[in-house]
C-alpha cells in the first residue's frame, strides 16, 4: 500500500482526520481533463509516486499547462523527462525549474531529502552512456533515493570495475549501463548481492543495431539478479530502482533486507 492511502487510514484510525475529509480526499476528481492532457491526480496516491511528465513531442506551452494543474492539486516537487533546453528555457519563465542538461530532466520544486533503505548505484560502461545514466541518476534522487555514479568502468577495462567493490558491494539497487556488446550487466550481477538493472543503451558500432545487440545479450545475462530495461531508457531504470530501495518500508508489499542490512549511506 503506497505511503499516501496509509498515512490517510492512520489518520482516520488515530482521530487526526475525520472521516468526511478522507471521503472528500478519495473523492476527489482523480484526473483533470485540460483539453489536450488528462492529468492523472490520484496516481501518487494509487502507486505512491505522482505523474511524470514526458516531455519530448509536448510544446512548451503544454508542458506549462500540465504543470500548473500538477501545482494546483497540490504536487510539490514535478519531474519533466526528454526536455530539450530551449522548451526549459521557456517552461522555465512560468514555472522556475531546474534543467539537467546531460540527463535532459526538468525538476519543478525541492528535491526530496533521501528516504530510501540504501543507495541506488548507477554505473556506466562509458562516457559515452552518461546521458541515459544521468537520466536515471536524476529519476531516482527525485523519487528521494540516495544515488552515487560510477562512470566509464566498462569491460575493455575490468581493473576500474574492480577498483570500485566496495560501492558496488554495498549498494542496494545497481543501475547498469551500457552499450557494445552489454557486459557490463553480467559482470556487476555476479559480484553484487542486490538487484542489477540492466539498461541497454544505443551506443555502438553499425552491428551493435542501436543497442539491440547489448539488450539481447543482458536478456541473456548468465548473471542471476539481473532484470533489463529497454533500450536507452534511463528513467525506466531510476523509476523500477526507486521501487526496490523503498521496498523495505512497512507500507510496501516487500523487503530488500537481504541487500542493505546494516548499510549507512555513502
């Protein structure tokens, strides 16, 4: 049950919220239909994590109009993903935001401080996969996770994976990224004991299929733990890890225990 509708319950169970004004809560016209979008209000309280806004296709001017539906009902901090700079730049002069250019995300209002069971660790093959990796990066510490970057440790260098085992053995989720030929999946599945998040990106030569090959070979990862994401979608990755490193709060259906017990953030 996601932390909204537990929080609504506890208050109805403890007296602090009466029980017309959680009605009037449930209630509530769970979308609002602005003509060209019909903003999803009741998604954070149905999956514990509100509306996202994908920015590539949509003009400025209906981005605007989407967020200040989202500030009117109330949402405090908006992620807007694929937003080309010049659309934030105008986006920017209604609603103050702040623009990620390598991860191509908006963030309207606070960043959440980290309330996760441990630290999301996102890790590319090569410089080259930064882009979708920040996109993740920024994904996951909005969603409130605590998030460290491990860039360029592919395997045409397997020395400067290894160099890294302690982040990379005390992470609670790890977000893998890469091109060629993938590897780099398999090879952070058999050295973690938390979940891997392969997420094949389309960086490569003519062969490499503009990332098919290194999404078929993380499908067919040898490495146990390892589930896989399509191709360059970072925030994909950031959201699935959000899920998992939040797992262990008693209002979520599972626990991670296994990955981070005893963990302090790093």
């Amino acid at each position: 049950m996601n932390t909204d509708m537990r929080r609504l319950l506890e208050g109805v169970s403890d007296g602090s919220i009466s029980i017309d004004d959680a009605l009037l809560k449930l209630k509530t016209k769970p979308f609002e239909d602005i003509g060209y979008a019909k903003v999803d209000m009741h998604r954070k309280l149905r999956q514990g994590t509100a509306e996202v806004i994908y920015g590539a296709g949509k003009t400025p001017e209906q981005i605007i109009g989407i967020v200040g539906t989202m500030l009117e009902n109330g949402q405090k901090s908006i992620l807007i993903t694929r937003l080309a700079q010049e659309a934030a730049q105008i986006v920017g002069k209604e609603h103050p935001m702040n623009y990620y250019k390598e991860a191509r995300c908006g963030v309207i209002g606070e960043m959440p401080a980290p309330d996760g069971a441990g630290t999301i660790l996102v890790a590319t093959g090569g410089t080259s996969d930064i882009p979708v990796a920040e996109e993740a990066a920024v994904t996951a510490a909005v969603l409130g996770n605590q998030v460290v970057r491990l860039y360029d440790v592919g395997v045409a260098g397997l020395h400067r994976t290894l160099a890294h085992l302690d982040e990379i053995m005390s992470a609670s989720v790890i977000i893998a990224i890469a091109g060629m030929e993938g590897a780099l999946a398999s090879v952070l599945g058999g050295l973690a004991d938390c979940p891997v998040i392969a997420v094949p990106t389309s960086v490569g030569y003519g062969a490499s299929f503009g990332g098919l090959s290194a999404l078929l070979s993380m499908l067919n990862s040898c490495a146990s733990g390892v589930s896989v994401v399509n191709i360059d979608n970072g925030f994909g990755a950031g959201y699935l890890a959000n899920m998992i490193n939040h797992g262990s709060r008693p209002d979520r259906r599972f626990s991670t225990d296994r990955c981070h017990d005893g963990l302090q953030g790093i």
